[in-house]
C-alpha cells in the first residue's frame, strides 16, 4: 500500500455492502473525494474448489465448477466438458452441440440481463433492476422445466448432457425470444441513452487496449475497448463455426472508447447477438439422437495436460487439468475472467471520485464465486 | 391480522398484550441483506418482481442499526466469519438470524475438504431458522420467514424470563 | 435361424468396436453372447494389426514433412534455444511445453514479449502444480499472442525446500495477483515481486494448502475448522 501522506484519508468499502458483487472488500486511499490507490482485498470467499477437484472423481466435479461462477453455470460446466472431451478424444453426437449451445446462450442471456440491472442498481436506477429479474425468471423457467434447477444446473456431463429437451422445450424458447426481442428496445429507452445515466457512465473509467491486454482482461470488458477479440469467432470450440452472429466492439458512441457505457452498451448488443444464435441452433436442431450415447462408463482420461479456453460471459474461461491416469484430478486450475478483470480496477479508477469508482466496479461486472473459486 | 378477524364487533378491541405486541413485531421484519454466494442471487430474485418480499413487509437495509432480521445467504467462510460476528453485534436488539441454504446450516457441499469454509454459520452467531436447500427456492425462503413471524408471534417479550 | 443370428453378432460386434458394449452384454442367449464377445476380440485384434502396417507409412511422411508437424512449442524451443543456449532443458520439453531453468527467466519472457515472431502479450494463467511428495514444486505459465494467434506453454521447476523463481510481474501486469495466488497455495517466492503477500486466504493463515502434504489447522481464532460429527450414527 505504501506510505500515506498527511492529506488523504483510508476509506474502507467493508466486505459487507450493498452493492451486490458478493463480499469484496476495497482498501481505498483518497484525497478528499478524489481516489488515489484501491487495493481491492479478496478471499473472503474462498472455498477450496481446487482441493476439492483432487479429492472428486472428474464426474464429481461439475457441480463444483457450477457453483464457482453462480450466475452463469452453464458457461462453466461447458468449458470444462469441452476441455475433457480434448483430453479424452470423445466425440458427441450433433443433438448434444446443439441443446449446449442452445443452454450456454440462454445462460448468457440470463447473466448478462443480471448484470446490466444490479449495475443500475448500483448507479441509482431502480426500475431497471425489476424489468430485468421479471425476464431472467422466464429464462429461469426454461431452465427448470429441463433439469429441474433454477441456479445451479449440474447440466452437461462428460460426453453428454443429463436430461434430454422435454417435449414442448422449442415452442417454449421461441415463444421466449418473440417476447424478449421487443424488450431491448424497451431497455435501451429506459437505461442506456437516458441521460443522468450517460452523465455517470460515458468517459468515466476508460480502459485502453494496451493496458487491457497486459492485464488479461477479456470478453465485454476488452470488447468495449474496441479489441474485436471473441473464442467464439477466433477460436472457435464446440460447433460455433456453424453460426453466423457479429461481435460487437465498443466505438465511444456517446463518449470515449472503453468507458463504463461502451462496456455496458456491448453487453447490450451481445443479448441480440446471442438471440441470433438461439434462433438458428433451434432451427437446426437435430431432431433424434441419443443425449447419453457417448458418455463413458468410467471417465479415465490418458495421463497428459490440457489448456482449454471457451467464452463465459464474462470473458475467457479457461481450465488447466493434469490428469494421472487415476478417477481424480491430479491438478484442475480454473482460470476466471473475473480475476483478471477486478486486477485492473486500480489503473483505471485513478484520479476519479468516489461515486465513480462504484460505477467503475459494476460496469467490470465481477462474480467473486469466481474470484475466490 | 388472522388473530383478530371475526371475533370482535363495534370498535372494541380486546386482545391479550402479548398477541398484540406479537403482531406488530412480526409483521414487518426488515432485512439485513448478507448475501454472500449464491443463494444471494435467489434472495435477490426473492426480493424482486415475481416473488414479492415487500409484501410480507420486508425490505433490504444496508445498515445493520437499521436492521431486525439477518439473512446470511450463502457460504460463510473464516476470513468472513469474524465479520459476520461483528456486524451481528452491531445490531440493535431484537434481532434474529435466518440461515439460507446448506453452506450456511452446515457448510454445505464444501464440508469435506473446504479448510477455509465454516462449517455453519451458528458457530459464531445464534440462528433462528434455517431454510435448507442448494440454492433453496425462493418460495423455500419465503416459507422461512414465515416459520421466522411465527416464532416472533409467539414470544412473550414482557414477562421476566427466569435465567 | 443362423442368419439371423450371424447378423445380430455382426451387428453387435460393430457397435462394440464403437464403444458401446451394451449391444454385447445385452444378447440374452449365452452361446450367442459368447460367441459375440470371440468374435469381437478377433475383430479388435484384425484392427490393431492393420494399424501397425499403416504406420511405416506415416513414419516415412513424416521425415519428409516434420517441419510442418511441428507444434508451436517445438518452433519457440529452438528459436530459444539458438538466443539462449544452456537455459532450455530440451530433454524434458516435449510437443505441449517448454521446460526452462529458472535464472535467466526474466531475460527470457522479455525476449518472448517483445521478439517480432513470437510476441506473447497476454500472459494467460499460472499454474503452481506440486509433481509429487518428494519431488520439486512446478510452476507453469500459458501464454498467447493477440497478433500471430499462437500458443505456448512454459514450464519452470524449483525444489521444495528452495522454492524461488523470478517474477514477471513487470512484464505482464497480470502476474502480479496470479503471482501472489501461487505463492499463496504453494509457498513458491517470486523474486522482484514488489508485495509478495496472501491474496485469497487471511494473511495469519498457515501452511500451503495445495501442497500434497498439507495438514489443515485445528482451529483459527478459536474457531474449529474441521466439521465436527458429533452426535452423528
């Protein structure tokens, strides 16, 4: 932390507060209003997922890895049935890539709707918190009509997924996306170019590409930053190369580029790109097969190390698993993009007030579930 | 007001000291919101539109002087818990804690190797409900509270009690 | 009636070699389920044979084509090792890492950020792995480029006892809080790192969590931290 000159004042922003990331505490150096030094302090959630992952069987695992990131738990289980499938050379049959791709981008949806209402929240804006939450429940419905769970899914297995669609399931998503494509009109005229909310958000917290790539951040957050960089186009896993959806950069539309409302405004648009990819993986969709086919008996990956990288709404998930040959993990790392993203909160809040910084940390949109793992 | 429906006519209110102040404690609990993980989101999704908490009269306080009820949702772990102990204290009496989901009742899945997690949070702070489930729904949680004014109802905060 | 039979073991012995065996286990006659099971070895073994004679084949391409089978890896191998000779251990390298000597390795990740063929500007995610109750501690780094899209990997041993590597914090900012977080569940120092402390566990915490031998405490601030099954059957 240094040394405190005589003038500024430690301000504690505790772990328990209403800003709804999670419990995340911020050590804050400030002359009068303006913020010289945050360190922010985490841990405080820190299950022991990676000693957890050496002591389960690789089955054992996926619910683990659901409850790391809570708010997208697809997006989780998938990196890491992708990175074993790698490992295991397993092949799944096209009706499993498609119900993934169809769960993971209404997952984003989900995640990306919580997100954007909790940082109105944050910023003063009540409404839009509740319009949100009204349409996540119906994403949250989708979901529990096909497994059953409304948070924490246990969803995608090893070679395949556990329940297969119900009857019903695409007149149901359609449905879905006939009512929810309307409404990011509805949002875009309430909270994104209304103006008290341009006045907190544009120019506020700019984050250069340089820096971003230094730091590692990735998803929305370099996106918004005018880096045109998406797994899901340049590095493409699963089936996503049979999709055609555009990856939206912020341009410093009402402000510069890679400030707070870019990184909001993104989020915005990836909702209706992630509508287009639902919207074709339904059409598509194989109608027989066997969700269960090719899960293995006994998972026993060949002794070896994988490192692989899929697109989380938050940005580039990647887990690194060395195997031994036995039931269990030798070694599983979960490389979150939120730890990155929450390490650069120090360069870029310099020099802004206190108010600011709130706005700075909602727009990074953090899960400390992941954080801490 | 179930006690009192039907039984009285003509602007009289005869009821026993104890149901009233009951009644007027219980109903309208405010919330001290301590989401910690997951089952934060689901008090979240509880609080919002389609599963009203402000119609059992309860509403999130950020402050824990401003507080009656303290949520703790979510996995408590040991750098956390000597908080959680200190923001217990901080509250005004009379207070009551509701435990959401398995992390907080008993450490929940993390209860096998978690060296960092606590095994429930009522080894630092007295619990009066918990609500189970990975995250419980949030018509779980409502039953909880309700289970939560019952006991309230049913106090009897004026008569001494013997130590 | 032996046609039919003949057919369903075929059949059975197809989707065997697929890998699924139900179609085997499942044949209710035991004659026929036994003789399915025969027939499925004689065709696994008929595979393994035709396998071997393709292979001279294959070897002989690739003596001709070995420049282009060679992974990114091997490329970024030699290129380090004609700048720096005697730092690379090209006997444990393989086609996945690079395993290096820890001294010159800052010089090294520099030459990797800022060489024109290589530039690695993301440094991607760190690794503490603990290879084994008496051997060394590994640390382990992924990196990307943005611009020539490529990947490496890069693999650093330090013993138990002695556990130092160099940092390259300054290099990539990232490594700053992915430093701290190796040092924090390994106990592995990083030389230069400008606040080497705990990040996720309190900062009074003992012990090295990831470690194979790690013993968790009793209790931390009179708390017990092992769950108590009192009362249990």
């Amino acid at each position: 932390m240094g040394i405190v000159k005589g003038d500024q004042m430690v301000l504690n922003i505790g772990p328990q507060h209403p800003s709804t990331h999670g419990v995340l505490r911020l050590k804050v150096v400030t002359d009068g209003e303006i913020v010289s030094d945050i360190e922010p302090i985490i841990g405080y959630l820190h299950r022991c997922f990676e000693k957890h992952c050496e002591n389960s069987t690789y089955e054992q695992v996926i619910p683990f890895t659901d409850r790391c990131d809570y708010i997208a738990s697809m997006n989780n289980n998938f990196g890491y049935v992708v990175a074993m499938e790698k490992l295991m050379e397993i092949k799944v049959p096209d009706r499993v890539e498609y119900i993934r791709i169809i769960m993971a981008e209404l997952n984003r949806i989900a995640s990306h709707l919580l997100a954007l209402g909790v940082y109105g929240l944050d910023v003063g804006a009540f409404t839009p918190f509740l319009y949100m939450f009204r349409d996540r429940e119906r994403i949250l419905d989708i979901f529990e009509l096909t497994c059953g769970a409304r948070l924490l899914y246990n969803y995608m297995w090893v070679g395949g997924v556990s329940h297969d669609l119900p009857v019903g399931f695409v007149e149901t998503v359609y449905g879905f996306l006939d009512y929810f494509e309307p409404k990011l009109k509805e949002y875009n005229e309430i909270l994104t170019y209304n103006k008290i909310f341009i006045e907190r958000t544009a120019d506020v917290g700019v984050l250069p590409p340089e820096v971003a790539i230094s730091y590692g951040v990735s998803g929305p957050n370099l996106r918004g930053s005018g880096v045109k960089w998406d797994l899901r186009k340049d590095e493409p896993y699963s089936i996503y190369e049979r999709f055609d959806f555009d990856v939206p950069v912020g341009e410093g539309t009402v402000g510069t580029t890679g400030d707070c409302w870019d990184r909001f405004y993104v989020r915005m648009l990836e909702m209706t790109e992630s509508a287009k990819i639902l919207r074709q993986a339904l059409k598509d969709l194989p109608q027989d097969g066997d969700v269960h086919q090719a899960i293995p008996k006994k998972i026993r990956p060949p002794k070896g190390s994988i490192y692989q990288r899929t697109e989380s709404p938050r940005g580039d998930l990647a887990y690194y698993i060395i195997s031994d040959g036995t039931p269990q993990p030798y070694r599983l790392k979960m490389r979150s993009p939120a730890f990155t993203a929450l390490s650069v909160l120090n360069e870029i809040s310099r020099g802004w007030m206190l108010s600011d910084v709130i706005a700075i940390l909602g727009s990074l949109d953090i899960v400390l579930g992941e954080i801490d793992r | 007001m179930g006690v009192f429906e039907n039984k009285f006519q003509d602007n009289v209110v005869v009821a026993s000291l104890d149901k009233l102040l009951g009644w007027a404690r219980s109903t309208s609990p405010w919330f001290f919101q301590f989401g910690l993980a997951c089952c934060a989101i689901e008090m979240m999704a509880t609080a919002a539109s389609r599963h009203d908490l402000m119609r059992i009269g309860m509403i999130p306080r950020s402050s824990p002087r401003q507080a009656d009820v303290m949520i703790v949702a979510g996995t408590v772990t040991l750098k956390m818990a000597l908080r959680v102990k200190k923001l217990y204290e901080q509250m005004a009496n009379p207070k009551y804690v509701i435990s959401m989901g398995s992390c907080a009742t008993s450490g929940g899945p993390y209860w096998q190797h978690g060296y960092h997690v606590l095994k429930g949070v009522d080894l630092v702070v007295p619990v009066d409900v918990y609500v189970p489930g990975c995250p419980p729904r949030p018509e779980a949680l409502i039953e909880g509270l309700l289970k939560l004014q019952e006991k309230i109802q049913s106090e009897r905060p004026l008569t001494r009690k013997t130590a | 009636m032996t046609d039919n039979l003949e057919q369903l073991i075929k059949e059975a012995v197809e989707k065997a070699l697929e890998g699924d065996m139900d179609a085997v286990n499942n044949i209710e006659d035991r004659v026929t389920r036994s003789k399915a099971k025969a027939a499925l070895v004689k065709a696994k073994r008929e595979a393994a044979k035709e396998e071997t004679e393709a292979n001279p084949d294959e070897n002989s391409n690739d003596s001709s084509d070995s420049k282009q089978d060679k992974t990114t890896n091997e490329h970024i191998a030699e290129l380090l090792i004609q700048q720096f000779p005697g730092d690379i251990n090209k006997e444990l390298s393989s086609q996945e890492h690079i395993q290096i000597q820890s001294k010159k390795w800052l010089v090294i990740s520099t030459f990797l950020r800022d060489d024109p063929s290589c530039l690695f500007d993301s440094l991607q995610c760190i690794t503490g792995v603990d290879l084994g109750e008496e051997s060394d501690l590994e640390v382990r780094y992924n990196l990307h480029s943005m611009t020539h899209r490529h990947a490496v990997e890069i693999r650093i041993s330090c013993p138990r006892n002695k556990a130092k590597v160099p940092s390259v914090e300054s290099i990539w900012r990232i490594g700053d809080w992915f430093e701290r977080e190796t040092y924090d569940m390994y106990g592995i120092e990083f030389e230069g790192h400008r606040d080497l402390k705990r990040i996720l566990l309190p900062e009074d915490w003992e012990g090295w969590p990831l470690r194979k031998d790690y013993e968790v405490q009793e209790t931390y601030h009179g708390i017990v931290v092992q769950k108590v099954k009192e009362g249990w059957e």
